[in-house]
C-alpha cells in the first residue's frame, strides 16, 4: 500500500492521522527492470505543507513511471529553511514566507529561490469534544494563555474566562522549528516566538492531535487539514478577532477573508539551479498544475486560478526572491497575495 493512502477514494487524502512519519520518504517500489538509476528530488520543511506535498509526489511518481524519486521530510518550516540553504534540498515546504536571517544564509551560500505560493491554511484552535464550556474564543484571551507570561501561571480553565469550570488546562503547540508556531505566535501573542514553553510541543501535528484528543481539559492549534482529517476527534474553536463576531476555521470564511488572524498563505521555495534539471522542472510543473485539485483533497483552501498562473509563469521565468522582504504575512488575504506575486 501506498504511504499517501490508507483507502482508495479522495476521502483518503485527509486520513493524515496515520499518515506522517517524520523524514519520511515518499516514492513508490519501482522495480530494477522499469527504473536502473532514478534521480532523486529532495524536499523538507514544513509538516502543514506535508500532506499537499506528500499527494503531489506520490501521484507524480505515478505518472513519471519510477524515473524519478520525490522524499519528502517533515522537521518543520525553520529546519526545512535550513537544509535548503545549506543546499541539501531542491525544494523547501514553508508555511511562513522565508525570513531575513534565512534570506541571508541562502545568500551567503549562493542559493537563490523561486517562491511559489500554493495554498491557504486557517490556522485551527482546538479542544477536546468533551469539552461543552467553550466554543469560541478571543484573540485576547488565546494571547493570555500563550504569552511568556502565562507560563506556570496559567494553568486552569477558571483563570481564561470568568464561568469557565476549575478544570486543568493541558496545552499542546507546534515546536520552535515550525513556522505554525511563528505565525500564531505573531498573529495572536504580537511577537515571532513568544511564547510560553511549558506545553508539549512537536514539529510532527500528528502528536498534537493525539494529545488533545485524549484530554478533556486539552488546547491546541495546527493546520486546518489535521483538523479536517480528525473531525471526530476534535472540536474547532470559532475565534473573535476583537469585533464581537466569532468565525470558524473554514474553506468559505478564508475566501471572504473574515477568518482573522489566523488565515496564512502555505509556500514550496524551489532551488534556482535546480529549477534548471529536467525532473525539478517536471515536478514543480506537474505540483502547480494539479494543486488546485489536491490543496482542496488533503484538507487546505485552494488559491484562485489567477495565483497558479502567475506560479506558472515565474517558475517558467525563473523569477527568485520573496515579495515578504523576509517579514510574516500576518492578516494577509488571498487578493493582497495576489498583488504581491503580480508585482514580483
């Protein structure tokens, strides 16, 4: 069987649970007889661009008949970044744009990079389904929970919201190597890696889902396809964003923009150099032309046909650089992605 797959329908896609295993690697069995010396295309980095990733590779391998091999590893956005611009990797998974200081060790490596959106992820807060005290939240009270400052302070849910029960608050949070972990530190603490320390953190979602399924008192927060794929294990929190209207994490409220300040674009950054072989130029070409169909499969918001394009075309061009200027994309709608990547 598969790795992608644990049945044979689209559903699938989204049975991420049992799917991810850290530095996994992604190909089929070709025998010897098909494929004598395969090439090899290496990417890394983040685990909320995995499943998109993970289901490209596999159909391409499909269709490439074993003459190339795709691995993919999952050590998160900031350990992907660093592998690439160490020149171990061709391509690099970023849920987060790339960073000034990553900027910098890519040049001082002499690795330029093409940037090429290819989704949108809403950002899930989640709890246990036991749990029947909250269904919403507010920026507000997520900061007072997530701060430096709440660490070994805030640790019951009576202390987060007058009426709440005197119940133990477990929480369960991306590692510091993740650019989840970066964005929702920023967008909802109001400084990159702020953070409390005293949760249980990992690079690989999985864990954190498991975690808050089994614990009543349990928070946490990954990318919306882990949550699409554990709905009954998992219950979404709708997050007020300071105007007194809750939204849930949704395909419809990242398209209007109103899930804020947790929707964020999702990236593939591919080596220059190597966008120049013949096997990268077929991957990233297949990758961009079949994304609309299996960012929707795996779970994530897929972009407007427009944004595939213009991918297209700077792939094409070989156009490198960020439109980020190596800032986060906080609050960034898909229109204002739009525009960057026009003027890029």
């Amino acid at each position: 069987m598969k790795l992608g797959h644990l049945q044979a329908n689209v559903t699938t896609r989204k049975a991420i649970t049992s799917l991810f295993v850290a530095g996994a690697t992604i190909g089929l069995s070709i025998p010897a007889v098909r494929s004598q010396n395969p090439t090899t295309i290496r990417v890394d980095g983040s685990s909320t661009v995995f499943p998109i990733t993970e289901a490209v590779a596999e159909d391409f391998q499909k269709q490439n008949g074993g003459r190339t091999r795709v691995t993919v590893g999952i050590s998160g956005t900031g350990g992907g970044f660093k592998k690439f611009c160490r020149g171990e990797t061709e391509i690099s998974n970023a849920s987060r744009p790339i960073k000034a200081e990553e900027m910098a060790a890519c040049k001082s490596a002499g690795i330029q990079y093409i940037e090429i959106p290819v989704a949108y992820d809403a950002l899930t807060v989640v709890v246990n389904p036991r749990n029947n005290w909250v269904n919403s939240m507010t920026v507000a009270e997520l900061k007072r929970i997530w701060e430096p400052a709440a660490q070994g302070k805030i640790t019951n849910w009576s202390q987060v919201r007058k009426g709440f029960p005197n119940s133990p608050m477990k929480l369960y949070g991306p590692g510091a190597d993740s650019g989840t972990f970066e964005y929702f530190t920023e967008a909802v603490v109001g400084k990159a890696k702020s953070s409390r320390t005293d949760y249980t953190a990992s690079e690989d979602d999985n864990v954190l889902v498991q975690g808050v399924s089994r614990d009543r008192g349990a928070l946490g927060y990954f990318g919306y396809a882990y949550y699409e794929a554990n709905k009954n294990r998992l219950k979404a929190l709708a997050i007020d964003n300071g105007n007194g209207k809750p939204v849930l994490p949704s395909r419809a409220a990242v398209e209007n923009g109103t899930y804020q300040p947790l929707s964020r674009p999702l990236f593939i950054y591919v080596n220059a150099k190597a966008a120049g072989r013949e096997d990268v130029k077929q991957f990233i070409n297949y990758y961009i032309s079949n994304a609309p169909k299996l960012v929707s499969e795996v779970g994530y918001v897929a972009l407007p046909a427009r944004a595939y394009t213009l991918a297209s075309n700077h792939f094409r061009q070989n156009k490198v650089g960020t439109v980020f200027g190596g800032k986060e994309a906080v609050g960034l709608r898909i229109e204002e992605l739009l525009q960057r990547e026009a003027r890029l």
